[in-house]
C-alpha cells in the first residue's frame, strides 16, 4: 500500500500542486477530482474508522504510508486522511445527534471541517485566556460570539469547531468548552485570507451572536482543553510524519542536483562542503524519524505521549527547515525559483515552527515534565 500511495502522490498529486496552491474553484475542482480517483483506487481515508466509512488502519499501520501521503502537503487532503482528526473528535465526543449527523459524511468527503482556537489577542501557546464567549439560552442553545484567525481551510468548510469560554473568567483552564458551529448559520463570517509567507489556506473567521444547537456542544460543559490536549497529541504526530516526507523529497532532489550539476572541478557533489550538506541533512532525517515512530507507538498504545510529541514536533519542524534550507542552497537560485517545489517546502518547515504550539512551548514542557522525574 506504501508503494502504491507513493506512485499516487507523485504521479497525480504533485503535478497540481501549482492549481491546488492557488486555492479558488479550479482549486476544489481539482481536488473532487483526485478524491474520485483514490476512491476508485482503494487508499481513500486509510485511517479512518471502518464502521464510518475509513479503511481502519490502525496509528501504527497509517505512519508506514503517512510520509509519503505527506509528501505533497496536499496529499493528507487529496486521500481524505486529513479528515481523522475532526471525524475521531465528533465520533468520541459528539452528542447523539452529532455522531449520527457528522461523522459518516465528513469520511465520505461530502463536508469539509475545520478547527478554530488561534485569536489575535491571546497567546496561542494560552488557551486560557480565550476572549470567545458561548452563553447559554433558555431553550438550552449557545449563543457564540468572537473572532479567531489563522483558521486553516475556513473558507471552504461547511462546520467550524470553536473553542470558547462558557463559565469563568480568563485564566481559568476550566470553563472552556468546544461547540460544533455549521458555517452557514447566521452571523459567522470570513472575514480575510491571512497568507502565510505568500500562500493562502488561512482565515480570520467573525462569530456574531452565532446561534449554536444544545447538542453540538462538544463533550462535557469545560471540557475543551482536555479534548484539545488529546486531538493536538494525534495531529503533531501526523504532521511530523507528513513533514519527514517532504524533507524526504526536499533530500531527494538535492542529491540529484549536486550529482547532476558540474563545473570545470567536476559535479557539484564532489565538493566536500556541498557533502556537508548532504551529510548534516540525511543525520537530521535518520535521527528525527525514530523519534516520530516512538510517539506513534505511545499514542498507539493509548500512553501519556506528551514527552514523546514534544521531542517528535521540535526534531521535525527543525528538520524540515534545515533539509529544505539546505536544498535550496545547493540549487543556489534555482532553488528560490519556481520551477522546484522547495520554496514551498521551507514555507511549512518555517510554519512548522510555530504552528500547533510554537516551539519554546514544547521544549519547557517535555523539560518541565522530566525534571519532575527527578524531583525527590
Ligand atoms: C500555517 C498555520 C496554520 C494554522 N492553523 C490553525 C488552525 O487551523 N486553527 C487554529 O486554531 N490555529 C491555527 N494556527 C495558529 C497556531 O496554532 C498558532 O500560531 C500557534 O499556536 C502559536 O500561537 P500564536 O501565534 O498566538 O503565538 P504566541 O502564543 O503569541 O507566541 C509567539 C511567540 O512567543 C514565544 N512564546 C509563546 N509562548 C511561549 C512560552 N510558553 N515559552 C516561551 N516562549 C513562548 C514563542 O517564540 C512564540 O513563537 C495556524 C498557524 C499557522 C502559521
């Protein structure tokens, strides 16, 4: 199946890249598109629960296929695996309806969702001081109201889950609840496209007064940062998976450039420098991959996994960044052109850093966690 999800990625993902990158309706056009074709091939939402529609792998199977699923930054979405997150969210904590309701369609690809909990006024790395408001009416509905940015694919999606405070005041960790929002209720807005070192894909989103049913309250009243906790452990693991393919092909194509190119001292790859970076780059992806395998198999296994993320999501956006940086360096400017995809490798190596909690964040907390090992 690894084989087969590669030769899909490669021969029908990456040569759209360029159309899906520009977003618009040629954009989605193409991506119905690609989804008919890995349904029609058998690898469409590989690990997705069986009784919703998904393949089933399991964690530990999807991350022997998710690198090279994610060597496109398309390619999750192209095969319907970035559908996990929200569906196992839904499908574990939803109420009654919501699981009947959701689940099953957003698997088939019939509804898109997204997650919002970034504000502009609050630090990310501190949910608690969340400024979004869901007050309770009469009939026992939420009313929303707020903004959130940096919203990753809300302008296409058709249901939104925001984080918000329903009881308590800022700084309290408790009192923050997650309530489902279908984008076409009256008063959720999007509000700009926030592009990221040039390329879009991010929203700022407006809820005004949103009116939210009962039941689309997301697991218990103040729940929400525990229910995030466990969906931000799966997602950094499946983006450090998806990163170690992109600096994979970013790696590729660097070694058949310094091999290709030569001047009157022969290729580029005899220099001992250009090695260096060969060197320093493969060190950096051999080193990095087993620590992604170690959380894959914590979370797996349903263990505490949060010194084995934090290890995972900083060695692979580091990773990621230097392997694509030293790539483009050795296509000198080629490699800022755009006839390779290496500009838009660096890009997700740089967000890498901040996005799903900044770096800074995860060192004091895996440092924090083991230095209470030795605490006597
Ligand atoms: C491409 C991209 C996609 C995103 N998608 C989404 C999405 O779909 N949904 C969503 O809700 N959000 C999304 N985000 C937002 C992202 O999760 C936040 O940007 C991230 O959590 C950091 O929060 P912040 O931007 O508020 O930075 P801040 O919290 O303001 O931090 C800024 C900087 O301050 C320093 N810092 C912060 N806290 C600490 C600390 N505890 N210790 C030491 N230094 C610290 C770090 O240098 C950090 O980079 C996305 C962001 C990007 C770039």
């Amino acid at each position: 199946m690894r084989g087969q999800v590669d030769r899909f990625i490669r021969e029908r993902v990456m040569p759209c890249e360029e159309v899906l990158d520009a977003g618009g309706p040629a954009s989605a056009a193409t991506m119905r598109d690609l989804h008919d074709q890995a349904r029609k091939e058998g690898i469409w939402a590989l690990p997705l629960p069986a009784e919703l529609g998904g393949r089933g792998l399991s964690l530990t199977e999807y991350a022997q296929v998710a690198e090279v699923e994610g060597a496109s930054d398309h390619g999750p979405a192209a095969l319907g695996s970035a559908l996990l997150l929200d569906v196992l969210m839904l499908h574990r904590h939803g109420s009654a309806r919501v699981g009947e309701e959701y689940p099953k369609r957003l698997t088939a690809g019939e509804l898109r969702a997204c997650y919002a909990m970034t504000e502009q006024d609050v630090l990310g790395t501190d949910p608690s001081m969340t400024r979004t408001r869901a007050v309770q009416e009469a009939d026992g509905s939420w009313r929303v109201s707020g903004r959130k940015w940096f919203i990753s694919g809300a302008a296409g999606a058709d249901l939104v889950t925001v984080l918000a405070r329903t009881d308590g005041a800022p700084a309290d960790r408790g009192g923050l609840s997650l309530l489902l929002i279908p984008a076409d209720s009256p008063g959720f807005r999007v509000v700009r496209e926030l592009p990221v070192l040039g390329t879009g894909g991010q929203w700022e989103i407006e809820l005004n007064g949103v009116r939210v049913p009962g039941d689309h309250l997301i697991g218990e009243r103040g729940s929400a940062l525990t229910i995030a906790g466990e969906r931000l452990q799966l997602g950094r693991t499946l983006r450090c998976l998806r990163w170690i393919g992109q600096a994979q092909r970013a790696f590729d194509l660097m070694c058949e450039r310094v091999n290709a190119r030569a001047g009157s001292r022969g290729p580029l790859g005899g220099h001992q420098l250009v090695q260096q970076h060969v060197f320093e780059s493969l060190l950096a992806l051999r080193t990095t991959r087993p620590l992604v395998h170690e959380a894959v198999t914590q979370i797996d296994a349903g263990l505490d996994a949060h010194v084995e993320v934090g290890l995972a999501k900083v060695a692979a956006a580091r990773m990621l960044q230097r392997v694509t940086d030293a790539a483009i360096q050795v296509h000198g400017a080629a490699g800022l052109g755009p006839d390779t995809p290496l500009p838009a490798l660096f890009r997700t190596g740089r967000a890498a850093r901040i996005l799903d909690g900044p770096d800074e964040l995860h060192i004091t907390s895996v440092a924090r966690r083991v230095l209470r090992g030795y605490d006597t």
